[in-house]
C-alpha cells in the first residue's frame, strides 16, 4: 500500500483502540461505517470492470430494489427526491457543500463521496463510484423524476440536479 500522508480533511481510517469492540464511540463506528460502505461500494465495482452488462444489470437491479422501500405510487416532489439524495450520501459521508432548494430544478454539489483519501488508500479510481450516481438515475425515473449529475474529479464534487419528468 502508498504511504499517505493524512491531511486535516481525510477521514479518520486508524484509532488508537487495538481492540475491544464496545470500546469505539459511536461517532467512530459512524466513521467506520461510511467507510466501510464506501470501499464495499468501490470494491464491488472494481471488481466488475469493464463488463457493461453485467454493471447494467447490477444497476437496474439495485435501482428496482430500493424502489420497493419508496412510495411509487405516491407524486414526489424535485424537492423532496433530491432531500432524500442528499440525506443518503451524506449517511455515505459525502458532505452537502451547496444546496439551491428554489425553482423547479433543485441542485446541490456533494463532495467527498468517495472519499479521495479512501479511493488512494484502496487504489482504487473513484470513478468505480459512479454507477451509484446511475442507480440514483434509474431510482429516480421511477419516482416520476428526473436526475442529472456531473462529477468532477479533480475537485472530489458531484453535482445534482432533480426536475420532473417531462
């Protein structure tokens, strides 16, 4: 593995505790825990590559079984759709660095999801995190919306935007 230097804004990855599980505070399983769905998240897709379909078929199925926790009959809001999106990735530990709730096209920009540091440490692009952003797409469609992104790397931002389906 590289030897990183942490920065003050890369996540925690060691503790001091060498074990003794009920000795972690919940703010470092919180830690923990995003991270550990991150690098499941990057994992997964490293693993499948450049296999276009079988990342589509994992995709729509991942997109069509979070549709069943969701209330597809009910007419959801741009608003509350991208509420919800921003909810989740900030559970990811993605932060909200910006949030424009007006109009008929509400827009955010995520950053940190993944997590840069996270994405050197496992050597791994964070691209690999991208099909995420599809499934929130396909997610999405099914909730009467529509959802546009754009990522930029270099910055470690997502950008957002939710508006009806036309």
């Amino acid at each position: 593995m590289p030897n990183l230097e942490p920065d003050s804004t890369a996540p925690e990855v060691g503790y001091e505790i060498e074990h003794g599980h009920a000795a972690y505070t919940d703010a470092e399983l919180l830690d923990q825990s995003q991270l550990n769905a991150q690098s499941l998240v990057l994992a997964t897709f490293e693993a499948i590559g450049n296999d276009q379909e079988l990342l589509d078929r994992m995709v729509d199925r991942i997109a069509a079984t979070f549709a069943n926790a969701w209330d597809t009959d009910r007419e959801w809001q741009p608003l509350e759709v991208l509420d919800s999106l921003l909810t989740n990735f900030r559970s990811f530990g993605g932060s909200v660095n910006s949030h424009e709730p007006d109009g008929d096209t509400p827009s955010a920009v995520v950053s940190d999801l993944p997590s840069p540091y996270l994405c050197e440490l496992l050597e791994v692009s964070q691209v690999r995190f991208l099909p995420m952003l599809s499934i929130c797409e396909r997610l999405v469609r099914t909730l009467g919306c529509e959802f546009e992104w754009s990522h930029d790397a270099d910055a470690s931002q997502i950008n957002l935007r939710v508006r009806k389906l036309a």
